[in-house]
C-alpha cells in the first residue's frame, strides 16, 4: 500500500480527518520527526510526506511523489537537494498573522524604546530615556512582500505609516503599500526609512541583501527589523553600525550565526532586541490551525489532481505565482 508520512505533532481531530482524505494510503504519524526510525519497507513505499525530513531520507524514498513543508521558506530543498521530479510546496500563508504580529511588536519597542525602560527596570532605576518616535507618518520599507511582509505593511498603513514595498517581481501595486519597487529601487528607498522589514526567504539573491554599504545610506536613527533568514544582513556591519549609533536599533529573530553564540557581541547591545527564531512555528495557536488547513487542503487536492496551494519553483525557491 502507498504510504503517506506525518512528521510533526498532530491532534487526534486532525489524524482522523486526514485518514479520510487519504483513504486510499497508509498514513504513518512520527511525530518525533526522527526518520531514522522509520523502517525501509516503509520507506520505500512512501509517496507523500508532511513535514521536513533531512534530504538524505529521501533517498530512501523511490516512489515519492509529493512533499508538503511545513515551513514558508524551502531553503534547503531548492538547490539540488531533491529531484525536482517530486512535487514541492510550502506553508505560505500560515504564518502571517503570528510573524507580522511579532514584527509590529519589534517595531513598537524600538520605536518607544521599550527595551531600555525593561533594562532600567531590571535595575530598579526611575530614569528616562530620551525621545521616542511615532509610527504614524514614518516611512516604512517592507522588503519582501509575501504572506508575511504584506500582513507588516498592512498593520503599518493601518497606523498611518507611508509604507514602500520591494517585490521582485512586477505586480499591481496593493491598496495597503504606497509605493512598489523592485529590487533594483531599494538603495533609492535606503535613506528615506525610518523602518526597514525585512520578510525575504533564503535564496541566493537574499544573502547579504543588506551589508555595510547599504547600512550606511540608511538614515542616522533609522531601525531595521528582520524574521527572515539571519544571512540577509551583514552580521559584522550590522554591529558596527548599532555601535556608532548611526542605526537607531534593531529587531532581529533571526541571526547569523544562528544560534548566536553566548559571546557574541551582538547580545550586548542595548540598541539590539533578539528573540531566538520564534516568531512563527506553532508558537502561536491560530498558526497550528492554520498549517493543519493547508496540510488538508493539499491533501484533498491532491488525492483529486487538482493543482496544489503554494507550489515551490525549484528554479527561483519561491512560491509559484499562479495556483
């Protein structure tokens, strides 16, 4: 029988549901997510797998037809990892609520300097801490306008921020940006941010997006966010930069390194907010519940041989365009 794998937890409503769906598979729950205990017969009859499984079990996998990520991003699965006879899809929209939340609260403590009045706090000192800025009529550059840098804008034009957005591709401009560039335009954009968000996935064209010279166009004051890949942002200028004081702060849950070493100098800037990767996953309730619905979407549309919800192009690493 063709078997289909889950490697993540599951609630028994969702186990049942997807056991309907695929009646005509054998569907094998490991949620510890280890494949190493998953047998070679198994293996070799698996044609669809929910989760993100290490590449070389894939290899154990002949009859493999489908993997569904549960993850927005498919670094690591793009660049000849896995054959791209096998069809590839990601979690794009199951994460834009709890991530945009978290950027907007990134945003908010930096703006307010929320994280010094913590540190004064934590010394049980009653002092100020200087001027603070507001959102409202502050330009704000969303790089990267997924599921998730789209939910950012939308939050900040809902607040009165003029709000840019980088897509690298051309698209009609979307009433909650009000202006659209392309990749190209961002140096121009650069020193007119108060904020910058970055919301990009991990692709070639994203490593090192943002390094010294780009940090040195950026307005004296100016914050950065990112939740993307760590990668993107030259670690080393980015430090030198909170250092000087020429970038006001920044929000990173992501880092590079990442994890960030114990003595890394970048923990103990105080113009520097780090949270160790968490602002999506299923931290957040709404985004279990999310994943679990896409995970059952593509299920039923596969099983009827309808085109699948966020479809990866192997060639770019990012989510097709048309569904």
């Amino acid at each position: 029988m063709d078997n289909a794998l889950v490697l993540f937890q599951t609630d028994p409503a969702f186990r049942s549901e997807l056991e309907t769906i695929l009646g005509g598979f054998r569907v094998v729950f490991n949620e510890s997510a280890d494949t190493s205990s998953i047998d070679a017969e198994t293996a070799k009859n698996t044609v669809v797998i929910f989760g993100n499984p290490k590449t070389d079990f894939l290899m154990l996998c002949p009859r493999l037809k489908w993997l569904q990520l549960q993850t927005a991003g498919a670094n690591g699965y793009v660049n000849g990892e896995v054959a791209e006879s096998i069809m590839l899809s990601c979690m794009t929209g199951a994460f834009g609520h709890a991530v945009s939340e978290h950027m907007l609260a990134l945003t908010f403590e930096l703006l307010k300097k929320l994280h010094l009045y913590r540190d004064e706090q934590a010394a049980g000192r009653w002092k100020e801490r200087g001027k603070v800025k507001s959102i409202k009529g502050a330009v704000v550059v969303v790089i990267g306008l997924g599921d998730i840098g789209s939910a950012y804008a939308r939050c900040m034009k809902a607040l009165g921020a003029y709000v840019i957005g980088i897509r690298r591709i051309t698209h009609t401009k979307p009433d909650y940006v009000d202006e659209l560039l392309l990749p190209s335009q961002l140096e121009e954009a650069l020193p007119r941010a108060d904020v910058i968000a970055m919301a990009v996935p991990g692709t070639k064209e994203t490593v090192g997006l943002i390094g010294r010279s780009q940090l040195a166009k950026m307005k004296k004051g100016a914050v950065i966010i990112n939740i993307g890949r760590g990668f993107s942002i030259d670690t080393e200028a980015l430090c030198d930069a909170l250092e000087s004081g020429s970038l006001g702060g920044a929000g990173l849950d992501v880092t590079d390194p990442e994890p960030l070493p114990a003595g890394h100098r970048l923990w103990k800037l105080e113009n520097a907010v780090i949270t160790p990767h968490v602002s999506g996953f299923r931290f957040m309730k709404e985004t279990g519940e999310y994943i679990m619905q896409i995970d059952l979407e593509n299920a039923r549309r596969f099983v009827q041989g309808e085109p699948l919800k966020s479809l990866v192009d192997y060639k770019t690493g990012y989510r097709m365009l048309k569904e």
